[in-house]
C-alpha cells in the first residue's frame, strides 16, 4: 500500500494541475460567447442610427393593405379628410362679402319660399312664434322637471352652462340683426325685444332636453322633440330670426354643455364619496 502512495499522490497531483487549464479554456470560451453576443447586439443599434429619425416613424411600417383598411374601415374620417381638401379650395378661391353687403346665408337662400309666405302673411308668422314659444316652453319645463320633481339636475346645469356662454358670447360679439328679419310680439321673448343672436338658445335647450331624454329612453319624446327642433330652425331660418351658424352652434353647445354638465356631476360625486359627511346635496344626487 505505501508503495503505490506517491503514484497516487502523483495522479492527484497531475488531475488537479489539470483543472485550471479545464476551468481557464471555459472562461475563454464564455467570454467569447458573451463579446460575440454583444456584438449581435450592437448590430441593430448601429443599422437603427444609420437609419436616423425616420426608423421610429409610424408610417415607415405601413403596408399597403394598412393604406387600403384606412379607407375601408374609417369612411368618416376620410370623408372628413376629403372635405377638408375641398374646403380648402373653396375658402382660398372664394370671393369674400363686401362690408357694404349683408352676410350671405345659405340657409336664408334654401327657405326663400318660407319666407316669401310669412312676409306675405304677417298671422301666419305670429302663429308660427306663437307656437314656437310653446315649444320653447316645454323644453324648460321638461328640464325643471327632471331636477326639481325626479330629482336628477344634469340637464338644469347643461341650461346654466349654455345660457351663460351664450350670454358671453353674444355679448362679446354683437350680429346685426339680418335687414329681412320678421318679428313678431308673439316670439320669445315675448315681445319686440332686444336679444342675442349668437347663439341659439332655442335651438340648444332643445338638444339638452332631447339628450336627457335619450339617457331615460323616453325614445318617443325625444324623437319628437327632435322633429319640433327641426320645425323650429326652418322657422327661424324663414323669419330671418337667427343665422345659420347661430342655429348650427346652438347643436354644438347642446351637446358640449351637456357633456360638461356630466363631467361635473361626476366630480362632485367622486368628492362626496372622498369626503362623505352625511350632508344631502341636491345636485349631486
């Protein structure tokens, strides 16, 4: 046994001197792997800087049936690009009114023959106001309601918003009143009076009341009284009571106050909730 001892020991010795050479060539080798990888890396680094700004440029990955699902998917809003070209072209060739002569109104122009009738019929053009006062009043009942009687005021503080840019509005710009206009004591407000003609507050009120009513589905009412809406900008536009960008404005900030109307309601109840004190608010209900 002692005298294999010094060849073991020998072997031992030979294995162990062998395994820093072993462990040093696997170092060699990862760390080759690791530059060589690096350099893989590197790569695309150094093609996207050669390709400069426009490589992150969205449409740089578009295809052409990326182009052609545009037109096939979204018609609106290519229907809308399509109108902008085209009003570009209008606007830049268009011959502008002179200040000596009245504003050009294209819906004056399309009820001519409404307004031919009720210059030519001044009772005519008194039931008409008549009866568009009526409307007008059912649109501020029906909003009272809904606050005061169901107890739910989005569309009471849709009519404050409105009526108050409205105020701001038509006072900050003063229309002439149109050189055709057909009043009428029976209009509202009832009587000759003074009153702002931008924006419609006939018009606007209608739209809020409608869109309330849509949040019900009372489907009907609504409905109807989109039609008594419609009746009402014909009569207006005939009696020369309000242009047309007046009423068109009235729509917009029908829909605009309302939205705003709800985005505040949201906000007071989210602080309620944050900070609930058991007081009872009656527009935050």
């Amino acid at each position: 046994m002692d005298a294999h001892e010094p060849l073991r020991s020998s072997c031992t010795l030979k294995t162990r001197s062998n395994k820093p050479k072993f462990r040093s060539a696997a170092i060699s080798l990862r760390s080759s792997a690791d530059r060589d990888r690096t350099v893989a890396e590197m790569k695309p680094t150094k093609k996207k800087a050669e390709n400069g700004f426009w490589s992150e440029a969205s449409f740089m990955n578009w295809s052409m049936d990326d182009v052609v699902g545009v037109f096939r998917f979204h018609p609106i809003p290519c229907f809308f690009a399509a109108s902008l070209i085209f009003f570009m072209a209008v606007e830049y060739t268009l011959r502008m009114v002179p200040p000596s002569s009245p504003p050009f109104d294209l819906g004056f122009a399309a009820t001519e023959w409404l307004y031919r009738a009720l210059a030519s019929s001044p009772d005519l053009n008194t039931l008409l106001a008549g009866l568009n006062t009526v409307f007008v009043g059912m649109q501020s009942t029906y909003i009272l309601w809904t606050w005061m009687v169901e107890g739910r005021p989005r569309a009471a503080i849709s009519a404050l918003f409105m009526f108050t840019c409205r105020g701001i509005l038509g006072y900050s710009t003063q229309l002439p009143v149109p050189q055709e206009f057909l009043g009428s004591g029976a209009d509202f407000p009832v009587g000759n009076v003074s009153f702002f003609l931008f924006f419609s507050g006939h018009v606007g009120g209608s739209v809020i009341a409608s869109l309330d009513m849509r949040r019900m589905k009372r489907w009907e009412m609504a409905w109807a009284f989109d039609v008594l809406n419609f009746l009402q900008v014909l009569r207006l536009l005939g009696s020369r009571g309000h242009y047309t960008i007046d009423l068109a404005v009235g729509v917009g900030a029908g829909f605009l106050c309302d939205s705003l109307a709800g985005k505040y309601e949201e906000s007071k109840r989210r602080a309620v909730l944050s900070t609930s004190n058991g007081n009872h608010d009656v527009l935050t209900k």
